[in-house]
C-alpha cells in the first residue's frame, strides 16, 4: 500500500513508476474508475514472516519513487506548454532537416492548410500543432518516454486549453500501426496528418528513403497513417498539391541547417515534374509512388486484389486516396462479374494486338477510326458501343459513382466479344487493316474512363 496523496498524481505515471522502478502490479477499483493506493508483488522466496519485510522494503521504495513523479508532475504544472518551445530551437530534429523548432512551425502551417480539406477549426488546429511537441521537454516525460503525448493532453487540460487542442497532444501520434485506432476529431485529424506529412516530405527531400527492410524513420508506418486518416474519416484530397505547397518549408530548413553549419546550398536535385498539368517538385511524385505502394500492402492485407491500385493510378491525375480506393473496390467488383472477367480478357487482347503491331510498324494507331471504312455490322455495333460506354461512364465517374462506371462498361462486352469473333483485325486491305487498328485503341481510351486494364493481372 502506498499514501492515497500519490492518486492525485495522473494514474498513468504511477502505473509507470511502479512497473519500471519495482515491477509490481498496481491494483483498479472497478467501482471508483480508477486506480487504488495498493500494488500486487510476487516474491520467489517463502518469508518467514509472511513477507511482512518484503512487503514494507517495497512500500519504502515505491514512496519514495512516487514521491520523486509527484515532485516532477507538480514541476511541470508550474510552466506552461508553450513556455517551453523556445527551447526547441536549439534541440536538433534531425542533421538535415532542422531544429525542433522549425519543424514545429512548419507543421502548424501545415496543418492550417489542411484544417479546411477536413472541416477543422484553423485557429484551434495551430493551436493544437504548436503545443503538440512541448511535453517532449517535460520532467516525466523525461523520466518516462512512453509516456508522451499522453502528458501534453493533462498539462494541456490543466493549462485550461480546448479538449481537442489537448487531445492534439497524445493522438497526432495516432494511428502508430495497422491495428491502432483512428482519430477523428477534425483538429486532431489535421494535425496527425501534418505531423506524418511533414516526416515524409522531409526525408524524401533528403533523399532518406526505405530501403528493403530498413526503415529507421517508420516512414512506412507513416505512409500507412496518412492513408487511413483520410480514407477512414471519408476525407478529400490532393496528396501532390500538399506535398508541393510544404516541400519548400522543407528546403528552407535544409537550406537553414547547411548555413548554420557553413556548408553552402542545396538544391532538389530532381527538378521538376508535370502533374496535372502543373510543374511540380519530381520528389512530390516520387512520394506519391511511395504511398501508392503503401495502398497496395494495405489491401493486399485486407484481402483485397493490389494490382488494381496500379491500375487506378496509372491514370492521369490520380492522388485523392479516397477517390482511388472507391475506384479499386468498384473495379475489384465488376472484375469479379462475368462480364467483368470476359471484357478484360477482351481489353487485354485488344492492347496485345496493338502492342505487337505497333511495334512492327514502327507507328500508334491513336487517331480516330474512320467510320465510311466500316464494312462490317460488327464494326459499327462496336464503334456505337464505344461511343455510348465513353459518354455513360465519364459522365458516371464524373459524379463519383464509380458503381454506375463499371455498370457502363459491362455494356461493351457484348460488341467486343463479336468483333473479335467476326472480324479479322489484320485484314489484306491496308486501310481496313489501320481503321480496325485504330478501333481497338478505342476499346483501350474507353476503359481509361475507369482504370487502365493493362495493369490488372488475368
């Protein structure tokens, strides 16, 4: 048994005191909802006083441990959190990237920009950015690592913050595995994504990537949190446009550290890449490729067919995590149909033919069939076809009813399956032969409305 004063001390750091320093139990009171003022120990000897001695050499010891917690805990509570963050500048994150402090500021920055994209107040968010760090530099804290974040939200709520500002403090962390939860408070959501965010655009602007099976920096733990974040909680995004606007808060703390070090300058090294039309960081894309990979783990993991995560971003423009595993699972429904099966088979033949003859010819047939060339019915059903699938499922994924997409595509199967049974592609007419060509690429754009087939595997 230990004094009833050591409860007032947060339960967690007893339970750590206790377990740390003497390997003991503590005890709960399930009626009070807390922890009572007793521990439980087992000792390999049998006393023969009862282990009257052992049980009062234990009590000494844990009075006087928690007595050392109940001086630290009450230490901390003297100064405030922010008070605190001065002291970050001269704490070094990591060689290349910066202080603490820098990376601090650039999440609060971040997590502002993404406060909107998930309906966030901006003004709790910085908050909750800005003192998300500051128990790392705490007593127990330093006394008990494991014990950080969880410190910040009891040092936060005593402060008299904002509980989601608090919360901030032990959940940004979150989720730290496949089987963590999922925070879903918006303040809490914005700033564990700028938190993850910011660590992978960080090392990959150094060049700091996974390699096989080292991953010091958990990057893909990180990766993997990122896209539960915003496909659990049905959030929107543009992960290159993100990317893009914070990586030159990165360069500029990279730049920051090689002048404080007398080193000089860094440049990118990859310059810049098209996405969407638009120039951005090639590292932007790089890491998108990244995350790509990581989707694919997760739904490997699930069960779920990984190759179509290939075939949904091979497509132009496609970095809205949402919108691409609502693409995946429509796709992985429709390709488990008969008629899903059959047109890829179709698909797929289609290319196969195109590959093989364009690379005899030394020439794409990528233009447009010439309809006055149709001479047989089957020919013209499958251009109609076409014509009808493209039109109903771009209008379709237009409205992000991906169900309706592959509903439209289904269509096709019938005029595809009778022009390869009626028609012969290669045909002696050189005309005929490029216009039945050109056709099959057809067949190959309208499915790009969905996916690109030649990604999936048979």
């Amino acid at each position: 048994m230990f004094d009833r004063e050591f409860l007032s001390i947060p339960h967690e750091v007893i339970r750590a005191t206790i377990r740390n320093n003497m390997k003991c139990f503590v005890v709960s009171d399930p009626k009070a909802g807390g922890l009572t003022n007793k521990f439980v120990l087992t000792a390999n000897i049998e006393a023969s006083d009862g282990g009257k001695a052992i049980v009062a050499g234990n009590e000494r010891v844990i009075r006087a441990r928690l007595s050392d917690a109940k001086f630290f805990y009450e230490t901390d509570l003297k100064a405030k959190l922010e008070d605190r963050l001065p002291k970050f500048e001269n704490i070094v994150f990591h060689e290349k990237l910066g202080t603490q402090g820098e990376r601090i500021a650039r999440i609060e920055r971040l997590a502002a920009e993404i406060a909107p994209l998930v309906g966030a107040d901006v003004e709790k968010t910085k908050r909750a950015a800005r003192l998300a760090k500051a128990d790392l530099l705490t007593e127990v804290v330093g006394e008990f690592p494991e014990l950080q974040g969880l410190m910040g939200k009891y040092y936060a709520l005593a402060q008299g913050e904002d509980a989601s500002v608090a919360a901030a403090s032990e959940e940004h962390y979150k989720p730290q595995g496949p089987n963590d939860r999922v925070p879903t408070d918006p303040v809490i959501v914005a700033v564990a994504l700028a938190d993850k965010i910011d660590t992978l655009v960080g090392f990959w602007a150094i060049d700091e990537k996974p390699t096989g099976s080292k991953d010091p920096y958990a990057l893909r733990r990180a990766a993997l949190g990122v896209i539960r974040l915003f496909v659990e909680n049905s959030i929107r995004s543009n992960l290159v446009t993100i990317f893009n606007q914070h990586i030159p808060r990165v360069l500029e703390s990279i730049a920051s550290t090689l002048r404080r070090s007398g080193v000089g300058t860094f440049g990118t090294g990859q310059g810049l890449g098209v996405w969407g039309g638009k120039n951005v960081d090639q590292k932007c894309i790089d890491l998108l490729a990244f995350f790509a990979d990581r989707l694919k783990v997760q739904l490997r993991e699930q069960g779920a067919r990984y190759d179509l995560v290939d075939a949904v971003f091979a497509l132009e423009g496609q970095d809205d995590l949402l919108i691409v595993v609502r693409r995946v699972e429509a796709l992985g429904k429709f390709l488990d149909t008969d008629d899903g099966k059959n047109l890829l088979a179709g698909t797929k033949r289609a290319a196969n033919i195109l590959r093989i003859e364009e690379k005899r010819d030394g020439k794409a047939y990528d233009g447009a069939p010439d309809p006055a060339l149709y001479s047989l019915a089957e020919e013209k059903t499958l251009a109609k076809a076409i014509d009808q699938v493209k039109a109903e499922a771009s209008a379709a994924v237009a409205k992000e009813d991906f169900a309706g997409a592959m509903s439209a595509m289904a269509k096709l199967r019938p005029a595809v399956d009778a022009f390869f049974d009626k028609v012969k592609v290669n045909d002696d007419d050189p005309q005929l032969r490029e216009n039945r060509l050109k056709l099959l690429n057809e067949i190959r754009a309208a499915t790009r409305a969905v996916a690109d087939f030649s990604r999936i595997q048979d």
